[in-house]
C-alpha cells in the first residue's frame, strides 16, 4: 500500500563529538548539515538527537540528527517515527559505505546492515530491515589493519574538493524520495 503521508523522517548516521565532524564515519551528519545550511534551516537540540524541519513541494521532512551514538541510533529513529507519526516507508537512514567509491550513491528499499553498527542496532530496534537507506560511498582505500582509523579520519584534499558537489546530488535523492518516489529516485541516482 502506498504512503499517503506527506511527512519523512531523514536520518543521518554520525557520532556526536568535535572530533567526529569531518570524519569519513560522520557523512549522514554532513548530508544534513549542508542540506541546513543551504535553505537556512537550524538544528534544535530534542530528545535523542538534533532536528531540524525543512518543508518542500508541499512536503515536511525531518532531519535528524541522533546523538546515541552510532551504534545505539535505532532508539532515536523509533521514538521520531513514533513521535510523528510517520509511516516506516517515509524513513531514509543515510550511511557511509566502504564498499562503494568515494561519493557514489546507492540507495536501497531494505538490505542487510553490511557490518555498520547503526544499521545494525536500527535493524534490530525496528525489528525488520525493510526502511529506505542511503549509502555514501567512502571507499576502500586504507591499508590492513587501518579500517577504524580509516572511517574515523578526515577526508583527503581531492575528497573535499569534490565534495560539495556530491552533497548538492545527496540533497537531491533526498527531495527525489520524497517527490518522486523510491524507485524513480533509484534509477536516477543509484552509481551516480
């Protein structure tokens, strides 16, 4: 059955802490701040997390920022869903991915957490995997042994530099979700 609610729950993954900001681990938070940042919007400190409300072709989306941690963000994502009545089809989690080249998108009606902590615990709050989500590729290109440092260090020269432009098309998928719909936001943005 079809949605017909007009409102979304966009949750982007990070850890809360200064030395998280520009961190590879961090690129939900970003997503969202720079989608903030362009329409003027502010993050309000509430329960489990910081939101923010962003309106849109007759659509409101809220931003959420959980500040659980990573590894504990289901609760934040079911207490939002609950709180504002959104159904579980309007919810788009946005992750980084190892497995994807830097600043690829691939977004997905459900699928297994792939070995991230906050899919993992969302999975599991949520008790099913069928929820929209968003993977930012980071990349692979780390040494053995070198994953943690890897995911939680800053992005190089070159990643930074073509990096607003990656954001500009992740703002995209995101109004595309909720405009057009899941599966015309896949095709249009999956591998680009």
């Amino acid at each position: 059955m079809k949605s017909v609610s007009n409102k979304f729950l966009i949750v982007g993954l990070g850890n809360i802490g200064a030395e998280y900001v520009n961190t590879r681990h961090n690129i939900g938070f970003q997503v969202l701040d720079f989608l903030a940042d362009k329409e003027s919007l502010s993050f309000d400190t509430v329960r489990l997390g910081a939101l923010a409300q962003y309106k849109f072709k007759g659509r409101t989306f809220f931003l959420l920022k959980p500040n659980t941690y990573m590894n504990l963000s289901g609760k934040a994502v079911q207490y939002w869903l609950d709180k504002e009545n959104i159904p579980q089809e309007n919810l788009m989690v946005i992750t980084d991915d190892l497995n994807l080249p830097f600043g690829t998108i691939r977004i997905k009606p459900k699928g297994s957490d792939g070995g991230h902590n906050g899919l993992k615990n969302i999975n599991l709050v949520l008790n099913t995997q069928n929820y929209t989500r968003f993977r930012f590729g980071i990349s692979d290109e780390f040494k053995k042994g070198q994953q943690v440092n890897y995911v939680l260090g800053d992005w190089d020269d070159n990643e930074k530099k073509l990096m607003p432009e990656r954001l500009e098309k992740s703002i995209e998928a995101i109004r595309s979700f909720a405009t057009a719909g899941l599966e015309n936001t896949m095709t249009s943005f999956n591998g680009k």
